[in-house]
C-alpha cells in the first residue's frame, strides 16, 4: 500500500482487483488512493445481492454462467435494474427487457458505439515510477493482454501503460482522452513528468494516424522555478492544457498552497500562457479526505471555490475547467450528504458554490469536470449522483459540464459511461428543486457533456452541419484495428477495478 494513506488506513483496504465478483458496476466505493475509502453500506450491500440474484436468473435463461453472463450487456443492463429496484426508480433508464434480449442490447450498443465520448481525466503511471506500493493501481492481469499490440510496437512502457490503452479504448467507447498528472511536494511522487506526458500523447497521435490524445503539463505556483519550467512548457512542449492543485500537494497539507485571483502569483503566468496560445487551466477542486478540516488544517479551504470569481472575470479568455466539479467530501457519509440536500432545499457544499458562479458573477469561462465524484457518487447514492449532475448542468449550463472518468484508477470507464447514459434527474426531483432533464442515452445534454463541450474547450475543428467534431473517423485508424484485434484474439469487457476499497 501507498504513503498515500496513513499507516492506519493502509490496514483497513485491500487491492479492489480482488474482488472475484466482477460485477459490472462497483457496488462499494473504490478509491484513487486519494482518500480512505468508506466501508460498503447497507444499501450496497442489498445491491451487490441483488444483482447477483438477477444475473443468476437471467444467465440461465440464456444458458450462460455468471461469470459470462455479467461481461455481457445483458449483465450491464441487469446491474441498472438492481440499482433502480434498491436505490428506487426513475435515476437509470432501463428495462426488464435489455436484462434478458442480447439482440436488444445489442442493438443498442452498435447505435451508440459511434458517440464521441472526450475523457477529460486519465492518467498512468511512468514506467520508473520509485514508489512500488501504489503500482498496484495499473495492474492489469497478462493474460488478457492481446499479443499483437506489442507487435506492432505501441508498447511504451510496461503493463501500466498497456493497461491504460486497453482500459481506455478497447473496451470502452472513449474516442478521445486527455493525459494527465498531479504536482507533489515530493517530486519522486509525479506520477508522469511534463515531458513524459507529452511524449505520450506525441506517440498515441503518430501511432495511430488521429488525434487521440491531447496532454496537461503541471505547474506548481509557489515552488522555487515554477515559472520558469511552465515557460519552457510553453516554448518546447506544447502542452493542450495545464493541470495544478491550489492545495498545492494531493498527499498531506503543502508549503505551496496557492490562489487563482493571487495577482501577484498568478496573473502574470495567464498572461504569458495566453501569449503561447494556452488557454486553459484544469485544477483540482474539493475531492479532499472526510476529515480535511484537520488533516488539511491550515490549507483546505483553497480546495474551495472562493478564488474563482474574480480569477474568471478578469481572465475571460482563460479557460477554468475545475476537476471533480468541486465536490466538497461526502464519500465517508453519502447518506447524510443526500440528507443536507434536502434540508437545503437543494444546496451542495462547494459544488452549489460553483455552479452559481456563471450567473452571480457574470462570466462564461468556467466549467465543471466529473472524474471521481461522478464514479463514486453513482455508486454511493445514485439520487445523490442526479442531484449533483442536474445542479451542475443547471447552474453552469450543459454546455459547461466536461465527461471525466479518472481512468487508469478505477478500470475500464465503460460502466460510467453506460451510468451517464441511463442517468435521469427523477421527475420528482425535478419538479421540487427545479433540477432540469437529462435526457436519453445521445441527449443534446450527454452529447454535450461526453465530447462536445470539450471539443470546444480545446479547439477542435467543428463541422457546422452536424455540430460534431470534423476529424477523421476513429473506426478507421490503428488504434481501432488493434482494438478489433484484440476482441478478435478473445479479448472482452472487463469489470476489474484497479484502485482501493475497504476490508469487510
């Protein structure tokens, strides 16, 4: 186990591949190692029994194991309705009839196969990475390794890297992903440096002929040199974006902590990104430990929104995409975080915060990003999970929300994109908090939120008769071929989780 958790923590979790189980979708929280996942739930437990109910039932009506059945769509489907039928209906469309007709199912995921789906968080680890107890975190088994990509050389460094692109494009519908990292104290802790990050995306575009992969390079405002390794970024590396922390250190409370509208900080590195042509900037938001006001004391409240305003209104060509859309922590307590929202009328602490700002302080610049909170929530409580996605949508506007899925972490994203597209405000929701529709699977909403949103943020070239992005078809290239390869040599879905949940 990682430093990331305390020596206490380390105790009370286990390696989330372990579970034999192979659900389709997580019925505990799995953690990024982030943060000390909660323990299952009552109501978690129900599910996890219930889908295993049903997946025995419709398995045998197909004459299929369990095991094969839940690799199915079928399976998917059957995990949707055990949801709905604990957590109560109306969040995930689906029906009786998906559970149990592969022809139906089918039908369904060949309509969709073609959604541009634009991950705005992933990351792996580098292949010299120091710390080998978090190395657990891109495990993935050789035995479900297709042969040929090796072959034809894609490799770039070992099953970490592998793991991330047979996660992230062979079995799931991902189009494109942007690279990431995350700044440390500690700078053995990089999970990629800046050049590594860029090598990679360099490598994935030329590999495969498309554009697949855009990267962050990560700066760290405060540390000795900082401006000058964002300048070289800028002169040599070319980055899409760049990624920070304004907690200065994801581990424990930094010397670094920092402030977007610090105009003495700041203001002069906007000016100069502007200048190269950068105009966006991810940074971590909320998403601390439960306990943060004492184990961040000192340094959590610039986890929160407050210096966004100001920072936004005098930048407007800047664009803030806020990772994790904020989410103050709720992991440890999902049920009395469903509990404020209604005794609130509504309100969700710091992730409300963000989604006022448009209309409150007048800019149009600032976005919401869903990679964890959007996981974690769904699995935690799912009306907690609509309510989070409607206010976002509904105070930023759909236009400003951004699909994440914080991939390597937690597995294939597949099962969060398939929650996305069954995902539904409920009408009663709805109609007492004013939360808007989501819509169906390819909504003009989810369209928005999966890819389009994000096509615009960095630029891509848009077709004005469809309102899609104008690249060439990623049916087409090299990363496409290998992926049919790979389902060729028996190569499936996958329900493995590769990051921390808790011990029973």
């Amino acid at each position: 186990m990682s430093s990331w958790l305390s020596e206490r923590e380390q105790m009370l979790v286990e390696g989330a591949e372990k579970n034999n189980l192979d659900l389709p979708v997580p019925t505990q929280i799995v953690s990024n190692g982030e943060y000390l996942p909660p323990k299952q739930s009552n109501l978690q437990k129900k599910v996890e029994k219930r889908m295993i109910e049903l997946a025995d039932e419709n398995a045998k009506h197909l004459g299929l194991s369990r095991r094969q059945f839940l690799q199915t769509s079928c399976g998917m489907a059957t995990a949707f309705l055990a949801m709905n039928e604990i957590y109560g209906g109306g969040v995930f469309n689906v029906s009786k009839a998906e559970a149990r007709d592969p022809e139906l199912t089918l039908a369904r995921t060949n309509e969709l196969s073609g959604q541009f789906i634009f991950d705005d968080q992933t990351h792996f680890l580098r292949d010299d990475f120091p710390h080998d107890a978090i190395l657990g975190l891109g495990e993935f088994a050789a035995e479900h390794w297709n042969p040929k990509l090796k072959e034809e050389g894609l490799s770039l460094t070992r099953y970490k890297f592998e793991n991330y692109i047979a996660e992230l494009w062979y079995r799931s519908d991902t189009k494109m992903a942007l690279l990431s990292g995350a700044p440390f104290d500690d700078p053995t802790w990089w999970l990629l440096g800046n050049d590594q990050i860029v090598a990679a995306r360099d490598m994935i575009n030329d590999f495969a002929g498309t554009t697949r992969m855009l990267g962050h390079s990560v700066i760290t405002p405060g540390q000795d040199g900082w401006m000058d390794e964002a300048e070289r970024a800028m002169s040599e590396l070319k980055p899409n974006s760049w990624k920070s922390y304004t907690i200065g250190d994801p581990l424990s409370p930094s010397k670094y902590p920092w402030r977007l509208d610090d105009e003495k900080l700041m203001y002069p590195f906007y000016e100069k990104s502007l200048k190269a042509g950068i105009n966006t900037i991810c940074i971590h938001k909320g998403l601390l430990p439960p306990d943060y006001e004492t184990s961040f004391k000192g340094v959590w409240k610039y986890a929160t929104v407050d210096d966004l305003p100001k920072a936004a209104k005098d930048w407007p060509e800047m664009n803030f995409v806020i990772y994790h859309a904020a989410l103050r922590p709720f992991l440890e307590l999902p049920d009395q975080a469903w509990k404020e929202f209604e005794e609130s009328g509504g309100y969700i602490k710091w992730a409300s915060d963000l989604a006022r700002i448009p209309e409150e302080h007048g800019v149009t610049n600032v976005y919401g990003e869903l990679g964890s909170t959007f996981a974690n929530s769904a699995v935690a409580h799912p009306r907690f999970c609509a309510a989070f996605i409607g206010t976002l949508v509904k105070g930023l506007g759909a236009d400003h929300v951004v699909w994440g899925s914080d991939t390597v972490w937690y597995g294939s994203p597949q099962w969060q994109i398939e929650a996305m597209r069954r995902l539904e405000v409920p009408e009663d929701m709805q109609k007492k908090y004013k939360l808007p529709s989501l819509g169906g699977a390819n909504s003009l909403t989810k369209q928005a939120i999966f890819g389009l949103n994000s096509a615009r943020i960095y630029g891509l070239s848009m077709n004005e008769a469809t309102n899609m992005p104008d690249l060439p078809n990623f049916s087409e290239d090299k990363i496409a071929g290998l992926a049919a390869k790979f389902r060729e040599a028996g190569g499936g879905p996958s329900n493995k989780r590769f990051g921390y949940t808790r011990r029973a």
